[in-house]
C-alpha cells in the first residue's frame, strides 16, 4: 500500500500496523464526518407565512419594547406574527422553568409561556 513519497517508511508500518489491529481507527472519522454532513443538512430554514413565501425580517430587526410588553395574557400566536408585531428577527419561545443563556441581543425576542394554557406570561427584548 503506497502512502506517497513523502512519509516515511517507519510511519507506514506503524500506520498500516495500527489500522489492522483496530479498523476503528479509520472507521470512527469516516463516521463523524458522515454525521456532521448529515446534521448540517437539517440546518432550520427561514419560517414561512403559510402562502409559500418567506417573509422577510424587519428592516432594521431590532425588537420593540412596548410591542413585545403588549403580547403578554395573549395566547402564544406563530413565530412569523410575533416577528411582525414586535420587530424582532429572532423570536425565542420558552417556559416558565427552562434555562436560557443571558447574552443581550437587540434582534431577539424572548416569549416566556405558560405550557398548560400556552397563554404569554413574559415578553421582553434581548
């Protein structure tokens, strides 16, 4: 088995050597790199509005206060209403218990919901 010119003969043997007594050692990265090619095909694609068309975010995508605070007692609308009503690009639906990361983002909105009546407790930008 021709490895190239530029390994040395020892690398080979013990590269060759390695391989034969455990085929995972070749395996194993073939594997990884097949699982992230196929994670990376389930990437999330932009929300559309029902018609067929994506709607496009805010032109300046920051979310609005005042219009986030409105949609609290409100039961929970879809991603693209919440988009449209407060501004935001990034809309964010959790519960009243769930962990959430505490980084500042002016294009997001967080919707803290109840999960029995799906009705808004919370909304506030970032």
């Amino acid at each position: 088995m021709c490895f190239g010119a530029a390994i040395p003969t020892r690398f080979q043997h013990t590269l060759m050597r390695n391989t034969r007594r455990n085929p995972m050692r070749v395996i194993f990265p073939l594997i990884s790199v097949s699982a992230m090619a196929g994670l990376a095909a389930c990437a999330s694609l932009p929300a559309s509005d029902g018609a067929g068309s994506i709607s496009p975010p805010p032109a300046n995508g920051e979310c609005r206060v005042d219009d986030a605070k409105a949609l609290e007692g409100q039961t929970l609308p879809t991603e693209v209403k919440i988009k449209a009503l407060t501004g935001a690009s990034t809309v964010r639906v959790v519960g009243p218990n769930d962990m959430v990361t505490q980084d500042f983002r002016v294009e997001r909105v967080t919707i803290i919901v109840d999960p029995l009546t799906r009705k808004i407790l919370r909304a506030n930008c970032g």
